[in-house]
C-alpha cells in the first residue's frame, strides 16, 4: 500500500499544478481541490487489498473527467464512509426492539437501516420537529459511545489542549488510533446559512469578529460551528439556539467596508429560529471539525475540508449529520454581484429533486496515527491575519479569494 500511495501523492501533486478547466482563479482552486479529493476519497476506497491497475486507472481518471464527475465519486466515497459510520453508530446506540414484544412492530420496521450508497431522490423532509418523538437509545456518555467506534473503525476523535505554541491555540482536535489516506475523519456541525439567510447571523455585517467557529463554502454557504460547541450528553431536539455569547464589537471599531454593509442592510430578527430544528445525536463524537487548529509553521495540514451535500431522503442517517438549516430545507435562488447576494425568483429545486443539507467534513491527505488534526485554514491574504497564521501556500489563498 505505501508505493501505491506514493503514486497517488505524486499525481496530487502534479494534477493540482495543472489548470485543467476553469480560467477563473477561484475557480480553478475549487477544480483542484476536488480533483485532490476524488484521489485521496477514490484510493480509501480502494482498500488494502488494491492492485497497482487499479491505482493507476483512478490517477488517469484525475486526468481526463471532468470536474463534475469527479465531484459525483466524491460525493459517492464519502456518502459510502458515512455510511457505513453511521451504521455502526446506530448498532452501538439503538436498542434491539426486534425480540421485545412490547414494541410496536411498525416502530421497529421505521428504524431499519438502508444497506445501499443510492441518493434517492423523493419527498422533501420536514423542518419542523418539533412534535417528533426521541426514540430510546442505549445510556451512554459521548465518551463511552467514543470508544465503542474506536472498536468498530479504529480510530475515533478527541478535544485536548493543542500540541500548538503559541496563546490563542486553544484546544486541538486530535485522531486516537490509526486512519488511512482519503478517511472521513470529522463533520464540520452547526447552523447551515445560505446567503439568502447571511442577515441572520449573529454579528451581522461583521459576523467574524466575534465568532471563530464559521467557514465558507466554495458555494457561500456557511456554517456557524458555535452554538454546537461540543455537542451534549443525549439525542434530543436541537434547534441551534443553545447559549451562545456574541459578543460584538462596538460601532466605533467598524472599518469603511463594515459602514458600507451597515448602510446598506439591517440585521433580521430571528423570530424563524422557531420554524426549524432536528431530532439529532448530540453524543456523536464525529462532530468536532470545529477543533481543528491551522498548522503551526513548519508543519503541514493532514487534513482537508470536503464538501458534502447529505440526502435528506437518508432518514435512518439524519440523525447523525449535526447541522441544520436556518429558515428551513426550501433552497432560494440567489444571484452574486460581487460581495452581495440578491434573491432571483423562485426556488430552483425542481418536483422530483432531493434536498441535501449542504455540509462539510474532514479528509484525511495521508495516513494518520494518535495525532493533531491540521487543517489549512486558508485566510484571504487580503486582509489583515492573526500574527499566528502561517500560510502553507500564498497562491492557493489568493485563489480561494479571488
């Protein structure tokens, strides 16, 4: 398996210098992102037991599919991980009900779990939960659900101080156990906001200076990691408005670009807060993407952010994905000019199509053992970045921004 990884580490790197569709700059950064990620995700799948032909068919494919194909198997390897990780979540939490006659058979028939890797398309799911029943799970701690995934995968996930020197590094996210290249390490959890939703995040216009948990999907949409924090003790209902502090700055700290923002927008009551929340597994020890710290300088990420559109017709799954959509799962069509989104008309989800909830997780880019997790968090180099931020590579940033 080593020389089959070097083979695939060379063609990330080669294929990643290539600008093999997009002219686009930012655009070209997303191609390369996921033509690293449909090599990384394609060689986990492989196995252990892969042949060297089968290596080389998945690196001549990086080179000649195009970017949406490559994005499908993307979608597909990481669909086909989760899987499998959220069924043995549930054979770990759910409790037999299949021999207790004081169940209701129905009951345990809804509970039964899917076996294939499809994205069924079909009905859209409701967003208001809030007269769903909890089902009865098995009284565990998020720590002891912990180690009994260690025993099924091999590796599972905890929150320490960072390894990091230096003052504001925190706490770290780090791998106890082993994972091989291209694993689905963690899922970034939260309160997913669509630009048609960016007036509702707290903080708004300046919603980054007093919040350290977003990220921005190459799509806009964003993902407020905060009022998730470290998850909790039980699966319960969860709406994402857990106490959260938002401290904001005063006016008086605005720069001209904030003005600019203010005076063209006001910030939105949040009275939809009440129209959504989910049934969701608040021990799920995979929900920590947030922790991830930025490398400190001289070492590299082993880790990289993947985006991952999660079916909503994947019932049994739900569960376990720790995000939920502000203002509902109706997707807006929205036009960018610039820095600003505008509505533009109606929906585009079309009668038959699935709604996702659009997510993220972490990828591992090399074989991992009892480490930190590094994720590069590419910060825009045209603004100003913490004294702490050492960019692992310029170009890549300006990219990603441009």
């Amino acid at each position: 398996m080593a020389f089959l990884f070097n083979k695939f580490q060379e063609a990330v790197r080669t294929l990643a210098k290539n600008p093999m569709f997009a002219r686009d700059p930012r655009h070209l950064q997303f191609e390369a992102d996921v033509n690293r990620l449909f090599l990384y995700t394609s060689y986990y799948r492989l196995g252990e037991h892969a042949e060297e032909k089968d290596a080389e068919e998945i690196i001549d494919l990086a080179s000649k599919a195009s970017v949406a194909d490559q994005q499908k198997q993307v979608q597909d390897n990481v669909h086909y991980q989760l899987t499998h990780m959220c069924q043995a979540m549930d054979s770990i939490l759910h409790p037999d009900v299949t021999n207790d006659p004081s169940k209701d058979p129905s009951e345990a028939h809804s509970h039964s779990r899917h076996s294939g890797l499809s994205f069924a398309v079909g009905g859209a799911a409701s967003a208001n939960k809030q007269s769903a029943a909890i089902p009865a799970t098995q009284p565990l701690t998020r720590i002891e659900l912990s180690n009994k995934f260690k025993d099924h995968f091999g590796y599972t996930l905890d929150i320490r101080a960072s390894g990091i020197a230096h003052k504001d590094a925190g706490q770290g996210l780090f791998l106890s156990g082993k994972a091989n290249v291209g694993a689905v390490l963690a899922i970034y959890p939260g309160v997913i906001y669509s630009p048609a939703y960016y007036r509702y995040i707290p903080g708004y216009p300046r919603i980054d200076a007093c919040n350290n948990y977003l990220i921005t999907r190459y799509d806009g949409t964003i993902i407020d990691a905060k009022p998730w924090c470290l998850g909790g003790e039980t699966r319960e209902l969860w709406d994402g408005s857990d106490l959260v502090d938002y401290a904001v700055p005063p006016k008086g700290s605005e720069n001209n670009s904030d003005r600019v923002w203010r005076m063209l927008s006001k910030p939105l009551e949040k009275s939809v807060r009440g129209n959504f929340g989910e049934v969701l597994e608040r021990r799920n020890h995979l929900a920590f993407g947030h922790f991830a710290n930025h490398p400190p300088k001289g070492s590299s990420p082993n880790v990289m952010i993947c985006p991952y559109d999660f079916p909503l017709t994947e019932k049994e799954m739900r569960v376990y994905i720790p995000n939920i959509t502000f203002g509902g799962e109706e997707p807006i069509k929205m036009k960018r000019f610039g820095s600003f989104y505008f509505k533009s008309g109606s929906s585009d989800n079309q009668a038959g199509d699935s709604l996702v909830l659009k997510t993220l997780v972490l990828v591992s880019t090399r074989s991992i053992h009892d480490e930190e997790l590094f994720l590069n968090y590419r910060y825009s180099n045209s603004k100003r970045r913490p004294e702490w931020y050492s960019p692992m590579d310029e170009e890549e940033d300006k990219r990603r921004w441009s």
